[in-house]
C-alpha cells in the first residue's frame, strides 16, 4: 500500500534527522514522581494533562531519550494517517488523500516535527476536532449535527487541557457554529449546551484535584492568569519571528493560493491561520505543526486547483514549492545524523561527574545550565523550581522563594554556567540577581566539569 510506503518515508526521515527531546518533557515529569507539587514545587504555565501522562509513562520507560523518541514517532505517524483518513473522508479520492500526507511527511521535518513537545501531542485532537466540526457545519439532520459538534468541542476541551492556547481554535469554531445559526445565540445555546459539559467537568475535577492538594491558587496562577495576562508583560518572554522565519511561513500560505482564489474550503483556510498563533508569544517552527497538519488536508484539492489556474498563480506556486524545497533540503541536510538534542554526549558525562560526588539524597542546584541532569544524575533540587528563564524569575517574590529554600538546603554543590554577553533577559544571559548574588557569596569555583559546565562549592 502506498500508504504504508509514505509512512516508512516519514519514518525514515526521522530516524535519520536530529530529534529534540526538550527538557520539561523529562524533567516536569521527574520531579512529579519525587514528590514535587506541580505549580507550587514546579513552575510551568502549562496545563496538567501531558505532564500526568509523562510521569506515568517515566515510571515505566524511565528517564532517557529512546522510549520518548518512540512515543513522538508514534504521535507523527497517527498525524500522518489522521491527515490521510480526514482528506479521503472528505474529498472521496485517494490521492488527494496521499499527497497530503506526502506534502505533511516532506514538509515537517524542517518544521522541527521531530521533537516532543505540548504542540505535537494536541496535533491529532485538533485535526479530528476540524474534522467532526466540518461535519457539523455540512450536517442537516438535528441529532448528527449535535453529535458531531459535541465530538468536536469535547476533543477540543482535551487539546485545552494540553495546552491553553487551543482557546483560539474553540473561538474560532464557536463563531463559525453562530454563523450557522444567524448568530442566534439563544438558539445556539439551546441546541449545544451539552458541548460544555466536558470542558466543566474536566474544569471542576482540576479545581477539586488542586484543592485537595492545597495548589489551587497557584494552578489558577500559572495555568489561567499568568498565561492569559501576566507573560507578554514579562520581560525576555516576547520573541518574534525574524524576517526569514516570517518569510517561510508566508510561503506556507501563498503554497495555497489555488485554493484561496476559489474559496472552496473557507474553514479549512481559516483553522490554520488561527492555528498560527500557536507560534506566539515565542516563535519557533515547531509550534505551527498543527496549523501544517490541518492545512496539509487540503494539498490534494489545492494542486487539482493549480492545474486549472491561470499562468501567474501557477508561477507563484513554482516559486513557492522551489522556497520551500530548498527550506527543507537545507534543514534535512544540517540535521542528519546529529545527536538528540539537549541529550548530548557531554550532558551524560556531566550528569555522570555529578552522581559520583553527591550524595544520592542530597539535593543540588543548576545554575543557568541544563536541567535534564537532575534524571540523568538522580539528584533533585531545592523547592521550587523553576527554569532560569527571566519571565519565570522575574514573577515577584519567585526569586526569594528559591533562595530561602537554597539557604534552608545548603546544598553542597552549584553546577554553573558562566552567563552569555548578550541582552539583559535573553535565554544564557539573564541573570536572576537575587539567586545570582546569594550564589557568589556563599560558593566559590571547585571545578571545571566541561568546556562550558563548573562546580561552585560552599564556602
């Protein structure tokens, strides 16, 4: 099957390019499983539900990239046979179906795929959540097209619970689902209350959970309030595309011109549009995969429009396929064979130095360094932690909070890396001063442990 030929493609493509394991995927988990309390122990600004799974999946599989890599192929390849059943679901043609996925398997890789991380995992329900919303929108009979919005928005609710960002997508549907009803709102409620019950009852077991924990407040923190109206104030959180990046993704949507001029799926142009700000506030690749997944749907249809358009949307198109293809070559070319990204050599033989000096239930404290060497070196560090990122560290009182519980600890060592020249809150040169200062006066330099790691020392 053809299919299966695409998929091994994929697959091929990604065993043999760099895979990113980033560390809160390892790390938030850890913790988690020694008794650290999500929110109050762990800063993340994330919604609990992959955290939970990630810890169970830990206790089984452990700490180290291999089995992580596995479950991201895994994710990849239902996205790939997603994109494949949806397009053949709804456009009645086989190969329309399988040039999508060839276009999403080709294109992926140097939009960073190959990594595992919040965005990657709401990928699947968000496609099948377009889909039941598409079937929704063409539905005549009442009790399919309850259904298929109730599907809909119930997987949507399990995508929020990832990652809040989903909120947009669930807006956008929203005013689509009124436009059905002629903006009818009492109508609309009517017909789809249920619609919400999934997302209140997911809402009400988290404010039970966190309750009885004694985290509620800070879970309202950092899932609802910090996101929503705290983090684009914070300084260093902001990162905008640069012209080139901004350049790729206009390129991703002038691809579709074809389609665009014929108006043919307007929800399906939309969705990844919306889905774009998935990519803000800090730009990468990597967060515009579900927006390449869900307009990967429409490949098949848009290169039947090509051949029907006239001679200067085609000339655009060529143009486009030669940027993008050489996008990809470059990307694909730069990666091949590298080692899994923030896993590399030299963070094992770290983590490796600090497990032979410590002891097993002391705790240590990383200093703008990597913090995968807390699972990789079994060593936990002070409550709470945080990355040594400033729109973390710059929350009031955050900073005091770490170095109470540094003076509480003590710990022996500081595993340390010198702070880049560079802007004042950028990732490698922000430094937290309160930490900073404590830190200078209380250790002093003991050793080099890599070209670019120390060991700090109490004094």
């Amino acid at each position: 099957m053809i299919i299966i030929a695409l998929l091994l493609v994929h697959l091929i493509f990604l065993i043999n390019t760099r895979f990113v394991l980033w560390p809160e995927m390892v790390v938030y988990p850890y913790l988690l499983n020694n008794n650290f309390l999500l929110y109050q122990d762990v800063i993340n600004p994330y919604s609990p539900i992959l955290t939970w799974f990630l810890a169970i999946f830990a206790k089984i599989f452990g700490y180290l990239p291999p089995p992580y890599q596995i479950l991201t192929w895994v994710i990849i390849l239902i996205i790939d046979l997603s994109i494949y059943i949806i397009s053949q679901k709804m456009f009645k043609n086989k190969l329309f179906a399988l040039s999508s996925v060839a276009f999403f398997a080709v294109l992926s890789i140097p939009f960073g795929i190959n990594g595992l991380w919040f965005d990657l995992v709401q990928t699947p329900f968000i496609l099948w959540a377009l889909y039941f919303f598409y079937k929704f929108l063409n539905a005549r009979n009442k009790s399919v097209l309850k259904n298929n919005f109730f599907i809909s928005f119930l997987l949507l609710t399990i995508a929020f619970f990832i990652k809040q960002q989903v909120f947009w997508v669930g807006l956008l549907f929203f005013m689509f689902a009124l436009s059905k009803y002629r903006f009818d709102v009492l109508k609309f409620l009517k017909n789809h209350y249920q619609a919400s019950l999934p997302f209140g009852v997911l809402f009400i077991f988290h404010v039970f959970y966190f309750f009885v924990q004694g985290t509620l407040a800070n879970f309202a923190f950092w899932v609802f309030y910090f996101p929503a109206f705290l983090a684009s104030k914070m300084p260093g959180y902001i990162l905008l595309p640069s012209a080139k990046q901004m350049l790729i993704v206009f390129a991703l949507f002038v691809f579709f011109v074809p389609t665009m001029v014929r108006k043919s799926q307007i929800l399906f142009l939309a969705t990844p549009a919306v889905l774009i700000l998935f990519a803000y506030p800090r730009f990468d690749y990597f967060h515009l995969i579900p927006a390449l997944a869900a307009i990967a749907i429409f490949f098949g249809p848009n290169f039947e429009h090509f051949k029907k358009s006239n001679a200067t949307i085609k000339g655009v198109f060529l143009l486009t396929l030669i940027f993008l293809s050489l996008f990809t070559f470059r990307y694909i070319q730069n990666q091949w064979h590298k080692e899994t990204r923030f896993f590399e050599r030299e963070i094992y033989q770290t983590a490796k130095v600090v497990e032979l000096l410590t002891d097993k239930n002391e705790r240590i404290y990383v200093q703008n360094g990597p913090d995968q060497i807390f699972p990789l070196a079994n060593r936990l560090p002070p409550k709470p932690w945080a990355d040594d990122f400033s729109w973390y560290l710059e929350v009031p009182n955050l900073q005091k909070k770490v170095v109470d519980n540094l003076e509480k600890d003590k710990p022996r060592y500081i595993i340390f890396q010198p702070y880049l020249k560079g802007e004042k809150y950028g990732l490698g040169s922000y430094r937290p001063d309160d930490i900073a200062d404590y830190i200078d006066n209380n250790y002093v330099n003991f050793a080099q442990i890599d070209h670019d790691l120390y060991l700090k020392a109490k004094k």
